[in-house]
C-alpha cells in the first residue's frame, strides 16, 4: 500500500490502488467548497479567481487544485498574475515573497 500526503491538509493517507490526491475528510470539504463555488458562478459567471475566492470563503489554493485537477472551470482565470501560493499579484505564477521563502527553504534556487 502507497502512502502520500493529502493535498489539502497534509496529512498521510494511504492510497493503495487509488489516484486519490486528498484524504477522505477533504474529500468531502471539496465537495462543500465546489457547490458554494458553482452556486456562485452561476449567478457570476464572469467572476474572476480572486473575486470568487473573496465572496465565497473557498481559499485560493482549493480553487486553483480544482481548476488544475478539471473539476471546475473559470473562464477568466489569470494565467500569471496570481501567486499560486499566496494569492497576491504576481508576473511570474510566484509573488517575489513566496519565491524569496522557497529559495530560502532550499526547494527552488
């Protein structure tokens, strides 16, 4: 049996013959956070990340797995104007602090 970590909350999981990508637990609070932020580009449909991550609770980070994953679609998603970390403005997909922490922590150079 496989072990990773849940994308979301970082916990171990074991994965066995599963592609699963989140815990079970984040399963669900995935399912929670794709409903509210249907609803809302329903009633929004031009909304962008930012504006859908601000008016619906649902942090930058689960939209963006979702978007990545195919599981949701936003038709004016910034290609790289957004860090995908922190969500502030960025040129590259990494504001300059976030990038600044990575190299710091020895994941990038």
């Amino acid at each position: 049996m496989a072990l990773k970590n849940c994308e979301r909350c970082g916990r171990t999981m074991e994965t066995g013959q599963s592609s699963a990508t989140v815990c079970p637990d984040c399963l669900m609070k995935d399912g929670i956070d794709l409903g509210k932020v249907t609803l809302y580009l329903r009633k929004n449909p031009l909304a962008s990340v930012a504006q859908v991550c601000k008016d619906t609770g649902v942090p930058f980070s689960t939209v963006n797995r979702l978007i990545d994953k195919g599981t949701l679609k936003i038709s004016n998603r910034p290609n790289s104007s957004i860090c995908r970390f922190c969500g502030k403005p960025a040129k590259d997909s990494v504001c300059p602090s976030c990038r600044e922490k990575l190299k710091d922590s020895g994941i990038i150079k």
